[in-house]
C-alpha cells in the first residue's frame, strides 16, 4: 500500500520539479515579510545522494510552480526516455500540528505544497476557503536555523534506511528502493505564544540530519498573551530596567540595588550579555526588609558590601532565561556563586480560564514574567529568595519539632533520598504528629520495623511541589513514591482574610508551615501523619476494616506484637459478627485476664495465618499450611448459572471469604464469615462420635467402606441421613436385611463424594443450567438451593462439618441410587442380510 501511494506522489511530481531547485539560498537570521516569512522543507538530491536540505518559502514555491509548470512538465516528458535517476525525487512532509494550528486549508498547503491555493479554494463549500497566514508567516519575524547532523542507531536484526531500501544488521543492502534515490522525512512543528518552532529529520543511508528552524518575534517586537495564531508581531515599548520594574509594581527592589552599588554588577557591569532579573514586587521587598532591618541585611547604609550581594546577585542570572522555554526542575545559576534558582511550572486545567501555567523560582511566585526591558528580562516575584546551603534532610535535622522523624528517617535509610541531588518533596508531621497514632503503628515507627519505609513513601514525592500548584475550592493530586495518590486541597479565603488559606492533604493533615526549600526539594509541615493501607501493621488494619473482637483477642492474649511482626502471611479473620456467639467472645467480654498467655487462645489465632502472603487473583484449591501447623482447605466456586467454569467465590474450610484483598505491612487480611476451628477427627471417627448417626454407621460397616472413611490421603464429602431417617423408612430397614452386598455397598457408596463440596458452593439453579455432583458409585446427583442447599431428594439440614479428610452434611432424606441403564445393541435373526451399503454403514 505504502508504494501505491508512493507512485502515486510521484506522478503528482512532475509539476512540483520547481520546489526542489538547487538555486534556493540557505535562510539566515532576519527579519522577514509577509512575502518572505513562510517556508517550508525540501530537499535537493544528485545522483549519490542526499544533499543539502533546505526551507523554502512557500510563496516562492507557489509562484515558481505556476510559472514552470508547463516547461517542467515538457522536460519531463522529453527526459522520460533517458534515464530515472535525473528525475528529482518527491519529498513527503507529514506535519504535526497543536491546537493553535491553522486551518485545514493550511494544514494541507504545508504538507502537500503543489496543490496550491487554486486547488482548496475550489472547494470553498466544503469549508477550505480563503487561509489566514498565522502570526509566524507576517512581518516582524526572525528565523533561525540549526542543523545538526548524526548516524543513525541501528535497530534489532534489520534497519530500513531510506522509503524502499532494507538492510540487515551488517548494513548490507538486502533490498535496493524501488524508485532510486528516494527518502522520507518527517516534520514536527510545536507553537508557542511568541515562537513557532518546527524541527525536520531527515534519513538517507544511515545518516541522520535533523534542521530545526525557530520562528519568532523579533527583538522589540511582541504578541499579546493568548492572542489567536493570526494575530501578527507588532512593535512594543520597550523601557529601561528602572521604568520597566515600576510598571511591574517592583521598583523598591531596583532603588534598593541601584544604591548599594549593586545594581550595574547585576545587569552584567555593560559587557553586553544577556540578563534576567528575579525581582521581588514592593509588597514582598518591604516586608522582607522590615522583618530584617535590625539585622542590617538591606539597609543600604550599614550594610557591607558581601551582605548586599548576597540579596541582589542572588536575583540576577546570566542569559534571557523565558519561562516558556525552561523545563520544569531547571536549575538557572545565578550571579552569586554557588546559588542557583530552582524553576517550577505547573499546568492548570483550561477550563479554569486562567494562564496555562503557573511558575515558581525556589517556590517563590513568579506573578508576572518575561517583560522585556533595555538591559534585561524582567520576572516578579511574591517574595525575596533566600540563599540556599542546606539539603532537605539537613534542614530536617535542624528542627526540633522533627525528632521522631529524624530518627525514623536514619534508621529506615530514607534519609539518603533527601540528601541526593534528585528533586524531592517530603511532608514531614511533627513530633506532636506522632502522639496521634494508634500504639501498633506509633511502636512501629519508632522503631524503624516492618513497612516504615511505606509510610515515610507515602510522605515523599519525586519532584518539587510547591504550594503554588494548588487553587483555592480545586484538587489536586500528586503521587507518592508508592504510586499512591495525595489529594491536595485548599480551602476558599474568606473575604476579609489576608492570610494564605489552608491546605489539607487527603482531607487529614493540614500543611503549617509550606515551602521550606533545600537545595535538593522543598519539605512542607503537617500537623498529621498520612496513613496508608499497604504500611499499616496488621492489628492497626484491623481496627480500621472493624474486626474489632479478633484484634481484642490477639491483645488480650498479649500476642499482638507478634502477629503485627509476621511477614508474608495470609490472614483469614472472622468478622465480628461470625464470633459475636463464639466461646472466646464470652470469655473476652467476662474473664479478659483468663486469655493472658492463653496457648488454646494462641493456637485458635495462629490457625487463621496462611504462608505464604496469597491474594484472590492467586488462589486455587489446595491445602495450606497455617502457623499453628495444621493445614486449611481452600475451595474455589462459580456462582453464575451460564458460565460454571468462572471462580468467583472461595471457601476456607467451608467458611465463605466476605471481604478480601486488604494489604498490610507485607501481609493481606481476608474476613470470612465463620471462625475456623482445626478439625481433630477423620469421617469415620466424627460418623463413630455422634450417636445420631449410628444407623449410617452401620450400613458403613456392613458395605465394607470404613476403610474409605479413614482415608488420610483423600478428601470426601459425605452426605449422612440422620436415625429418625431411617426410622421412617421402615420398611427400607426391614429389607436391608435381605440387600445383597454390592446393593448395599452402591446405597453407601451414592452418599459420597470424591470432592469437597461446601454448602457456599450450591447455589439455586434451574433447567437448563442444571449442575450435578458425581457420587463415587457414578451416580450423578443434582444440586441445587431453596429455602436450604438441596442434594437430589434430600435437604440438607446441616452444613459442613469439617473432618481431616473432607466434610459432612447432614441430610433428611436417603438418597436411592437409580438403576444402571444396560445399553445393548437389538439382536438380529441369524438369516438376516443387510439391504444395501446403507444398513450396513448403521
């Protein structure tokens, strides 16, 4: 498909001969005109090879095109019986545009440039019309043009160079192109507010050559602010530094300089380079200067010479440093040696009707920015930087409000993140945060066990947050170095409230004390510490899911620590509802002190912990291990009609998991609806053990099957009809007597179940979605659910008695095997004779 097209495009061709003239000259810096601003990519070839690529305005192209469209076409036709090679290939630009892209109509004259105006005004119906030029194809444009030019990596196994030519890994030529010399280039273009930046790469031979050409107002020129992509670069005002910063509401900054001697150091001391000057906003100036008059850090007439630096060239860098253009996290260094400016962008959502973004210099507001003046760039800032010295940790240290946290830090190693060169944000809570939690996790913390680390994440970003980023009655959401995210809200200001208002994280910690900054982050106080699921210690997630009775348990037994201390367990805790009635219960709410120590308490509890740590996605029917050394059994169930073969319901030791998933400190809890109890008897002792089954017993006995029931290695369920059943079926007791040995032993052998099958795993069906166990006499017995799971004829009065090898229901009604159905063949007379191939194929 892709050569059809390419064949296609090179008929198109012959009339675009004139847009790939070796005589165009190369664009410089200048300033150009309506007539002169548009360009776009070509390139010129030989018959080696790629050349030089060059921009082409497009008005050029056009005009050219219309005046050699016949004589290139004759030339073309005379040369047809010559040679392919002295044919000039045909370049395909694919252009990308941004939402301040210009119409569909020059969209299209920019990617297929022959078409012309003529061709998409004859479809004006359709919404092509008349184009308007965007800003960067008007006057008061300069250009620049880079060209950088590489190898190209090769990919794995086989690289395709050029449209049509193949190579394999050793650069050999596996397939030549089908139209000679032919390559492929691709454009992207990206619009900014006064830039139009549009980068060309182009591939021949393995070798790469990339042009980027900047298009922009020139110096004295400028757009305004979200001005639509029409509206052209128009002639500015452009004042001095002292006129310029009074405009921005930020002279005091530049008086104050300007007296100190300072301010020509700033602006370069005249050597002619490019500055850009941070300069706090009068507010800001005067506040920072009241509140350090006594120290004489301002005061232009007590204050030395190395003071004075510190606050003027701490606002000065070198270069024209335009916010638009910088990264987020870039580091711009500042006159004062050793200091740099840490710059913050943060996108706000469009519908908000603000500026795109917000910036910050070391979390320092930029109000306004990129105002031009005589000598420098101007930004203002709501505040006054302050020299950086000390890392995030190392300002950590220096509080102390931040003991604990000091000490949790250096003990889980979390501190060397906050020590690196690597942006970072932490929420540090205070000591008196720490009062606050609940005793397991408080304990937990302090020590530097289990999941702190998690819980010290959970307080930590990878980048630089500042304050700036959130709005007033808007939320934002950063993530975690878990990948959790923090829900960041600030609250609305009352009218009369000058004050900043306050910022709450995930609606539980509220931020003190905002934008301390490091020279490697920026760390915020918060009165909370931020709780989170995957750190937490099992008996604090407890609390928090309500299992209220099993955590009382595990704290009057005095083993809390130790289970908060278990890794890569499976918890299955009863929910207090399921042990409300239990015996332990009882003796909880009655005798606590009788529990202290207590090994059958111990052994009940370590019962319910599985290794290793097995979440639902990860289940499957097996036996497992608990820490008290005896094993569970875990079913797996579908409860949907149609589709059987889907698990979505699971059992342990037929106690129903109701909630599930819940992950602690390298621990998941499931809750289930019924305490477990380790089963002490085997089917035939638990058969040996209840007089009401006695006459079952029997019949066990006399088939010969107690062997079957005593099976360690198997799991059965077995279905028990209780005496009074058999009481009521007299006349079955009185004929049993005269069963023969295999009736009796298939009567038995139909009310067992090679398999487990729980009562949570009967649900009520209907035809056609009937479901069936099998009994190990090969009878197939329906099951299904009423008022109470229903086995065949028989009810089921009483659910899952847990045996070592399997379970027991009990039931009240006996289950009679239906007759095996003989299938024979008819016999046919010996003087018969098949009729034909037809009876004899049947």
């Amino acid at each position: 498909m892709l050569r059809e097209w390419a064949c296609l495009l090179l008929l198109c061709s012959v009339q675009a001969v004139p847009f790939y003239s070796d005589e165009y000259s190369r664009l410089s810096s200048s300033v150009e005109d309506v007539d002169s601003s548009s360009s776009s990519f070509s390139s010129s070839f030989d018959n080696d090879g790629i050349s030089d690529t060059e921009f082409v305005p497009l008005e050029q192209q056009q005009q050219q095109g219309r005046q050699d469209a016949a004589a290139a076409a004759a030339a073309v036709s005379s040369q047809a019986h010559t040679t392919v090679l002295e044919q000039k290939p045909f370049n395909v630009d694919a252009i990308t545009t941004d939402v301040n892209s210009p119409n569909p109509a020059v969209f299209f004259q920019q990617s297929f440039p022959f078409f012309g105006n003529e061709f998409f005004n004859s479809f004006g119906g359709f919404g092509f019309g008349n184009a308007q030029e965007p800003w960067w194809k008007g006057p008061n444009v300069c250009t620049e043009k880079e060209e950088n030019e590489g190898a190209i990596a090769e990919a794995d196994g086989e690289t395709v160079d050029s449209f049509g030519e193949e190579r394999d890994g050793a650069g050999n030529v596996v397939r030549s192109p089908l139209f000679g010399q032919f390559h492929f280039s691709v454009n992207s273009c990206a619009e900014k507010p006064n830039k139009h930046v549009c980068t060309k790469i182009v591939n021949q031979n393995g070798k790469k050559k990339t042009v980027t050409l900047t298009r922009q107002c020139c110096h004295g020129y400028g757009r305004p602010r979200n001005a639509d992509f029409t509206t052209p670069c128009e002639k500015i005002e452009i004042k001095d530094i002292e006129a310029t910063a009074a405009d921005m509401g930020a002279k005091q900054f530049i008086e104050s300089a300007k007296s100190a001697g300072e301010l020509g150091d700033m602006l370069g001391s005249g050597t002619g380079k490019k500055v850009t000057l941070f300069v706090p906003n009068d507010a800001a100036f005067q506040e920072y200067r009241g509140r350090h008059q006594q120290e004489n850090n301002v005061d232009d007439a007590k204050a030395g010479h190395t003071q004075k630096s510190s606050i003027y060239k701490l606002h000065s860098v070198l270069g024209d440093a335009q916010l638009e253009d910088l990264p987020n996290e870039k580091l711009l260094q500042t006159e004062l040696p050793g200091q740099s400016i840490r710059i913050n962008s943060y996108q706000l959502p469009p519908a908000l009707g603000l500026e795109p973004y917000r910036y910050a210099a070391n979390c320092v507001p930029i109000e306004k920015h990129d105002k031009l003046s005589e000598q420098a760039l101007v930004h203002t800032l709501n505040g006054v930087l302050k020299p950086l010295t000390k890392t995030v940790m190392d300002l950590i240290r220096e509080r102390a409000d931040m003991s604990i946290m000091r000490t949790v830090l250096e003990k889980t190693n979390i501190s060397a993140l906050l020590e690196a060169d690597k942006p970072v944000t932490i929420f540090v809570p205070t000591d008196a945060a720490f009062d606050k939690l609940e005793p397991h996790l408080r304990r937990a913390l302090k020590e530097g066990r289990g999941c702190a680390s998690n819980i010290l994440k959970n307080h930590m970003l990878d980048l630089t947050f500042c304050s700036l980023a959130t709005l007033p009655g808007a939320k934002t959401t950063a993530y975690n170095l878990l990948g959790e995210p923090l829900l960041l809200n600030r609250t609305r200001s009352a009218q009369n409230q000058t004050e900043d208002s306050a910022i709450y994280i995930n609606n539980a910690a509220k931020i003190l004390d905002a934008d301390i900054m490091g020279t490697n982050g920026v760390l915020h106080v918060i009165d909370t510490i931020l709780p989170t699921e995957s750190a937490l210690p099992m008996t604090t997630l407890m609390s928090q899911k309500n299992l209220t009775i099993f955590k009382r348990l595990l704290e009057a037994s005095g083993f809390d620590d130790q289970f908060d201390d278990l890794d890569n367990v499976t918890i299955f805790a009863p929910t207090d509802k399921a042990l409300q009635n239990s015996e332990w219960a009882r003796l909880l709410a009655e005798k606590p002190d009788a529990l202290k120590n207590n090994k059958d308490l111990l052994e009940f509890l370590n019962y319910h912990v599985v290794k290793p740590m097995i979440k639902t996605c990860d289940l499957s029917e097996s036996s497992l291990p608990t820490v008290a050394g005896k094993n569970v059994r875990l079913n797996l169930y579908s409860t949907h009609a149609l589709f059987s073969d889907v698990m979505n319901r699971a059992t342990v030791n037929c106690a129903r998991l109701v909630h599930f998933d819940d992950e602690s400190c390298g621990s998941v809890l499931h809750q289930l609806d019924r305490p477990l109890a380790a089963p002490k008897n085997n089917l035939l002792k638990s058969l040996e053990t209840n007089p009401n089954y006695s006459k079952f017993l029997e019949l066990v006995i006399k088939a010969n099957l107690t062997h079957l029931l005593s099976n360690e290695s198997d799991s059965f369920t077995l279905l028990v009809p209780k005496n009074d059943v058999f009481e009521e079926f007299s006349e079955s007791i009185e004929s049993k007597s005269t069963q023969s040995q295999p009736d009796l032993e298939a009567q038995v052998k139909t009310h067992i179940v090679n398999d487990v099958v729980c009562c949570a795993g009967i649900i009520p069906t209907n035809w056609p979605f009937v479901r069936s166990i099998e009994s190990i006499s090969g009878q197939h017995l329906r099951i299904t659910r009423d008022r109470r799971p229903k086995i065949e004829n028989a009810g089921v009065t009483k659910c899952d008695v847990v045996a070592t090898n399997g379970i027991l229901h009990e039931i009240n009604d006996i289950i009679v095997p239906k007759p095996q159905q003989q299938h024979r063949r008819p016999q046919l007379p010996p003087s018969y004779q098949p009729n034909g191939d037809f009876e004899v194929f049947f």
